[in-house]
C-alpha cells in the first residue's frame, strides 16, 4: 500500500515529516505563500509518531538514496541522512 495513505496524510505532510525525523535535522523550513499552507504544513506534525523505525526502513526502500557511510581517516562516520 503507498505510505501516505496508510497514514491517512497528504504527500506533502509525510515528506515534511521524515525531514524532520531525520537525525540531525534542527530546522524545517515550511515555504509557503498564504497563510493556509503554513497551517496545513504544521499538519506534518501529527504524522512525526507515526513514521516506526519499520515506516521509516519502508520509505527508505523506496527511495533508495542513502548515503552511504563516510570513511574520515579511517574510522567510520555515520551520515545524519
């Protein structure tokens, strides 16, 4: 089943959502042109408890971009992605 709709949220509130569940992530900056998106990006707020380590490996699956670990000197770094 696609993510969003297992969390009952719009695409733009589950992007929003796993931003800032990444760790690392201080700020999540909402662009927005009328006052309504602002109200609807803090949405993205109530889907954060919902996105389980099991959720977050899904969508990683899917997007299947992360980065690999960094070698610094030889000792491993763990990315903040």
């Amino acid at each position: 089943m696609i993510v969003f709709v297992e969390l009952n949220c719009k695409v733009s509130h589950l992007a929003l959502a796993w931003l800032a569940s990444k760790p690392g992530t201080s700020t999540v900056i909402l662009g927005a042109s009328k006052p309504e998106q602002i109200v609807d990006n803090l949405k993205a707020l109530e889907v954060i408890p919902k996105l389980t380590p099991e959720m977050l490996e899904r969508i990683e699956a899917i997007l299947d971009n992360k980065p690999a670990p960094m070698v610094c000197h030889g000792l491993l770094h763990r990315s903040t992605q």
